[in-house]
DNA sequence: GTTTACGCATCCCCG
DNA sequence: ATGCGTAAAC
C-alpha cells in the first residue's frame, strides 16, 4: 500500500478538516488560490487510504482535463491507485450511465450526443417544417430557440416563466414556441439524438423513477466529490442528491464569487442553497490564499467586494511584497497589442518562462489583433477558448458520415452528409430521407432511390463508401478512407480555402489515432471538444514554451507569474450585452475577479482608449468601469520611456562594466553590478532590486 | 421547381 | 468566418 502521508504538515488548520471529514456532506468554500485543488486531491488520497477502494469515489469536475490531471497529483501523494478513481464532468457521466441504463426510457447503446451547433440545425429544420420560418415575422432565431429550451430545463422552469422574464418581446409567440419545443422533443427521441440538455435530464429522469439503479449507484459510490460547485445548476444538484441518496457522503467545493456560467443555466444560489438539499451539511471555508502577492489580492478584494450577494470571505496571504498591479492606457488596439508584446519580452529577459504568462480577455476575438503582432514577433503561443475545432463545418461535415455509421437513424447527420453531394439541396435531402427514415437498412435505400441522372452517381459513392466503413474496424483506418472520400467533395464546397481545412482533417486524423471504439471518439468529440488546431502558432510538441492566450472563461482554476488583462474598455468588458441586466452586469464582475486572481507576481491592465465598432467605424472607448470603480491606491499608472532616449546596446558593442550606469524601458536607470559572459549581466535598479539580464533580448541604454 | 452563387450582416463566454 | 436572403442558373 502507499506511504504514510503527513497530512497536517501538508494543509492547513481548514484544508486539514475538510480532508479529515469522510462521512456525510461537506460544502467547502473556497477562495481564489486558497488550495482548493489541494484539498480535493489529499482527500482522494485520504479515502483511499482509508481503504475506500478508488474505484468507488466519484470525482466530478468541470472538464475531464481537470479530473485526470487532479487524480494524477493524488497518485503522487499516495499511490498509482488513485487513478483508478471515477472522475470526469457530469456531462460525461451521465452519458457512461446511460449507454448503460438508457434502454429504461428507450435509448439505444448508440444514441449520438448533438453539440450545440447539431442542436440549432435541428431546431431550425423543425422550424422550416411548421412553417414558422416565414419571413417578415419576428419569431425568435434558432441559438435564441436553443437557450431558451436550455433554460427552461435546467433551471425547471416552463418557457412562459422564462419568457416573461427574459424575452417578454417574444411572448406573443408562446404558443408557437411550445409547440416547437415539443416537436423538437419528440424529434430528438425518435432518433436516437440527446443535446447537452438531455443527458444530465435523461439521467435524472432514469435516477428518480429507478430506485434500484439509485441503490446501484450508491453501491457504486460511496464518496462524491464534485469540484466548480458554483457553475452547476439545479438540475446537477439534484441529481448529485440523488446519487448520493444511500449515503450522504458528499463535498461539494466552490467560490460562489467565481461563478461564471448563469449563461448556461449555472446558478450561484445553488452553493448558496446546499445546506438545505444536504441537510447537516458542515461548511468549511479556505480564506488562507497561497497564489497572489498581497497587491494582487487587495485589488481582488476590492472588486468583489462591490458585489451584492456572496458568502463573505476575505482573502488574505502571508507572502511579504509584490509590486502593485500595473495599469496601461492604450491609445487603440494596436498600442495595446505592442504593450504586450514588449512587456513579454522584457520577462523573458528577466528569466521568466513564456508558459508562465498568459493574456486573458472577455471574448475570443478580443485578442485578434494581439495575435498578429505575436506572430510578426515570433512570439510563440496557444490559444484557448473561442472556436473549438469541432466546429468547423468541414470536420462537422466528416463526423457526420461517422456518426452515420454507429446511428443509421441519426438523420440529422444524414440531412448533412447528403447535402454535401453535387445537385443536391434541401429538397432533394428531404425526399431521401423520407424514405430512409423507415427502411431497415437506410444504405441499401440509397442505391435504389430513384435519382435524377446529376447525383446519381453521387449518391452510389455515397452508398459505398458508407458500407465500406461500416465494415473496417480501426477508427484511424475508417477516418482515413473517408477522408480520401471526402477529399474531392471538400474542394468543391470549400474552393475558397479547402487547402487551410485539409490541415484540420489531418488533426482531427491524429486525434482518432487513440481511440479503439467509434462511439467513444465521436463521444468524446462532442463532451470534450479539442481546441481549434488554426490558431496561429501552435508549437509542435507539447514541451516547447509557449505563452497562452485565453478567455477569462477558459482560464478557470489555472495561475500565472504573470497575467495580463486586455481590452478592458466599456462594451467589450463588461460586455455590451450585459450592461442592461444588473444580474448579468454581477456576472461580469465575477469573471473580472477570476481574471485578476490569476496573478501570481505581475498583474497588467490594459485598456485601449479608442478601438473599431462595427458599423460605427473608429470610437471612442471609456475605461471598463470596473477599473474607474478601483481606488487609485490598489495600482500604478504604467509610464512609457520616450522612443528617442532609447539606444539599444548590443551584445557585440557595447562591453558593459561593473559601475556603469544604464537605463531600461521598465525598471529605469540602474547601475551595473556585474558582467555574467557576453551576453548576461546583473544591474541593481532603484525599487525593482538586482535583476539578471539577458543583453540578446534586453535593450539597455548606456548612460 | 431546385440548386447554387453572391452579397449582406453579424459575431461573447461553453459541456 | 458563418448564417441569412435574394437572384441567377440548371
């Protein structure tokens, strides 16, 4: 068995009690860096410890990235058993649970999980078929149909309820809209289809009307920790009570200021409320923070103290010093992008590793600009959040004949792999698959179908290459073949591009290489969709430095030395669409709070004054009010060295001695303390210390 | 009657 | 870069 852990010199009095607690429910409050990943991990080894065999504890995260990389931590603390614990997102099982239990409410093993993009086509295919798509109505667009829905499942509510709330414009369409809602139901059941909705629903619908599958459950596991508690909702709450029925034994962890997913049916109040669906619940509180310097944490403090609603706690740290959070005014977009890219020069001078920035930002293409000037830079990085490459229409259009394969009735994936076929359109689809929808074998119908001569033998390649997969087994091999299909069907569709696409088939081609079982892959596609490969310069292999640029959303439970926050202007932080609802302008607040609490050492603010709207051409920007709302004192003011007193001093001219006097863009004037070879030296500057610099990358000026 | 090409507006965050 | 509506082409 592993070795004995010494607990108490590894935690804290508060982390020390929640890992010490085994039985009955737990809420723990955990700040921002307050060593909320730590507690989980040491009571994963604890339980096991114990003699709680892994496989019975259920660890429930908010990405499965999060739930191997956290029981990876505990195998280290303990022993390689831990890794044997259950862990994954509660998408995920659900969707283990019911490829075992979905025959109970009629579900096949094979049903096809839609995304969102899959969910909004079917949506909007219903639509056109009752005739609520005719123009010169205002009837609601598809993805405003889908969060609709969305919301109305996961926070139990009925569509008038959310309506009147929230689209009160569209309440003359009720009845409409009901009906939809019920077409779009019956629809997904008929074919084998669930949307991210139906899994956590059908999963709870199985728990409630199973009592023994609960009992199987609670048989299972006996110890449920579930992580980002305050990103749940109703829904997930109640199906963790459920699970957790036999037992009790649950530890939900959570900071309900960092809650950031209203928009996707995640309601703060549900932490607020655990001790009432767990009744006895003990609530334990980290304050104790371990990440941010004290400057870091004063700003941070501030912010969320503006909030209205929260469970009071107020971060504080033991660590001495750290520089005071630095605030750039940009003149636009481009001056901000440049401000950047210096500043990250400049740490890497100091020895600071590019994987340990990052530049965060409210919305994907907020860093659009920053990535092209990264690029001319050589500046190497990855991006995070924002299109996922599952999401591109060519490798949506390749899913869809695979999906196919597994789930000969997953006509929506039928209505798109037909389209793709030269003098083919929406007309022509339908008619097929009218007939497809009866038939025992949907390929064999394909070849008898009566077609006109321009897709005739379009539909017969089709028809092969269907049957040709279905018989292979490897799930690389499959994908192979289908690509050199797919290949002339590409060039045609995509003339524009296609050879930028190819590269992503080859990705999603190296993705598939792992995987034995098809209906794993395209699960696993749609639960825990890769990042998009097109994102500027990824680096080749996994090891190589690279700095990270990511939303705020994305960057959840990760730290940085450094951070930056950029575009911190009115309208695009807080986001234009939030400023009018005073629950959404809260929410904002929160992510600017996951965004600062981040920081490790440096925290930069950066706000263009001017930046291009849409349709408005060149604005003037105001500074985001969560900045004009920070006293004075909580930062600095960033001041710029003038352009014409800089003089770089190379490696090769310029021999550098202890005793001269030199100036840098950052820390200012400082006097050289000692030459390091050619190429380093180390220089005491007034209030920024001794530094060692890399003269290569370090433009010094000799004074 | 259908399909396709083209020009238009629009774009937050995500399992 | 996708998603829509309209007009031209099959």
């Amino acid at each position: 068995m592993g070795r004995r852990v010494d607990y108490a010199r590894e935690l804290n009095p508060a982390q020390l009690e929640a890992v010490r607690t085994l039985f009955g429910p737990i809420l723990v409050i955990a700040g921002a860096g307050s060593g909320k990943t730590r507690t989980l991990v040491y009571r994963v080894a604890r339980l096991v410890e114990e003699g709680v065999p892994p496989e019975r504890i259920l660890l429930l995260t908010f990405t499965r990235k999060a739930a191997r990389e956290m029981l990876r931590r505990a195998a280290m603390v303990l022993d390689a058993s831990c890794e044997r614990v259950a862990g994954g997102t509660f998408h995920s099982l659900a969707h283990q649970m019911l490829r075992k239990y979905g025959h109970l409410i009629g579900y096949g093993p094979n049903f096809t999980v839609l995304d969102r993009g899959d969910a909004e086509d079917a949506i909007n295919l219903l639509r056109s078929a009752l005739g609520l798509s005719e123009k010169g109505r205002r009837f609601p667009k598809k993805d405003t149909l889908l969060a609709l829905f969305s919301k109305a499942v996961n926070q139990g509510r009925t569509l008038e309820e959310i309506l009147e709330r929230e689209y009160p414009h569209f309440l003359e369409h009720l009845p409409e809209i009901e009906r939809l809602f019920g077409e779009y139901q019956r629809y997904k059941r008929e074919h084998q289809l669930m949307d991210y909705d139906d899994l956590l629903l059908n999963w709870y619908r199985v728990l409630l009307e199973h009592r023994w599958v609960r009992e199987e459950m609670a048989r299972r596991f006996e110890f449920i920790m579930v992580d980002e508690y305050q990103d749940t909702n109703r829904l997930q709450a109640e199906i963790v009570r459920l699970m957790a029925e036999g037992h009790g034994n649950v530890m939900v962890v959570g900071d309900d200021s960092q809650s950031i997913y209203a928009f996707r049916g995640a309601n703060f109040r549900n932490i607020l409320e655990f001790p009432k669906l767990f009744p006895g619940a003990r609530i334990i509180k980290l304050e104790e923070n371990y990440r941010s310097t004290q400057p870091i944490l004063d700003l941070a403090n501030a912010v969320i103290a503006r909030a209205r609603e929260k469970y009071t706690k107020c971060l504080f740290t033991r660590r001495k010093g750290g520089r005071k959070p630095v605030l750039y005014r940009a003149r636009d977009e481009a001056d901000q992008s440049r401000f950047v890219a210096e500043r990250i020069l400049e740490l890497r001078e100091e020895g600071v590793p590019l994987s340990e920035i990052a530049v965060l930002f409210r919305a994907a293409f907020h860093s659009f600009d920053l990535e092209l000037e990264l690029a001319k830079r050589d500046i190497p990085f990855v991006k995070y959040g924002g299109l996922k490459l599952i999401e591109a229409a060519h490798i949506k259009d390749v899913v869809a004949h695979l999906r196919i394969v597994l789930n000969p009735y997953d006509l929506l994936s039928w209505h798109r792999v037909l389209l793709l076929l030269e003098g083919v359109g929406p007309r022509t689809a339908e008619k097929i698959i009218a007939h497809l929808r009866t038939a025992p074998d949907p390929v064999e119908v394909l070849r008898q179908f009566p077609a006109r001569p321009s897709y005739e033998k379009g539909l017969l390649r089709l028809a092969e290459i269907l049957k040709e997969i279905r018989e292979l087994s490897s799930v690389e091999e499959r994908l192979a073949r289908l690509i050199d299909y797919y290949q002339p069907l590409l060039e045609r569709v995509y003339h524009d591009d296609y050879p930028k696409r190819e590269r992503d088939l080859e990705s999603l081609l190296t993705l598939s290489h792992k995987y034995r079982d098809l209906s794993d892959f395209l699960a696993d596609l749609a639960l825990e969709p890769p990042e998009s490969s097109v994102a500027g310069l990824e680096p080749e292999t996994e090891d190589e430095e690279h700095l990270v640029l990511s939303t705020i959303h994305s960057a959840k439970g990760l730290e940085w030395h450094t951070v930056f926050v950029i575009s911190l202007s009115e309208g695009r932080f807080p986001s234009a669409y939030a400023v009018r609802d005073e629950e959404d302008l809260e929410e904002e607040r929160r992510l600017f709070y996951v965004a600062v609490t981040r920081a490790r050492e440096n925290l930069f603010l950066c706000h263009p004054v001017t930046g291009y709207v849409p349709g408005e051409g060149r604005v003037i920007l105001k500074p985001s009010r969560f900045l004009e709302e920070l006293s004075p004192e909580l930062y600095e003011p960033f001041r710029e060295v003038p352009e014409e007193t800089r003089e770089e001093v190379s490696p090769r001219e310029g021999v550098l001695r202890p005793g001269d006097v030199v100036w840098h863009p950052r820390f200012g004037e400082g006097e050289v303390r000692d030459v390091l070879g050619e190429e380093k030296v180390r220089v005491y500057f007034l209030g920024h210390g001794e530094k060692t610099l890399h003269l290569r990358f370090a433009r010094l000026e000799r004074l």
